[in-house]
C-alpha cells in the first residue's frame, strides 16, 4: 500500500535577498489505475513581498495497458 502513496515538498531560496521565493507541497496516491493528490504553492515577489497562495487538486482514471 506505501508504494502508491508519496508526499512532495520544495522550497525555492533568494541567495541574494536571503528569502524565499517558492514553497511548495503535495500528496499523491497512484496504483496505475486510479491517481489523486492535492498540493499547495506560495509564490512570494521578490519587488513588492506579496504572497501569492496556489491550491490545486488533480484526478486521473486510466484504462488497462496495452501490450
């Protein structure tokens, strides 16, 4: 069961500004069949440090594979 979950995560960081820039994180299942996650990203401007917040959601079906 482990083998079709996995969970993401990322962050960007500004070296020179010394902040970051993107964070990023998701959970996923996929059985090759059915796949599902969700993930969140906050994008941040480096100019004006306003935030930008990003959720997304996804679902696939696929059918059986051909040989």
């Amino acid at each position: 069961m482990a083998e079709y979950w996995r969970v993401t995560s990322g962050v960007n960081w500004n070296l020179t500004d010394n902040n970051w820039t993107r964070f990023r994180a998701g959970v996923g299942y996929d059985d090759d069949f059915l796949a599902y996650g969700a993930g969140y990203t906050a994008k941040q401007n480096i100019s004006t440090l306003d935030i930008e917040h990003i959720f997304s959601i996804n679902l696939e079906l696929r059918g059986p594979a051909q040989d």
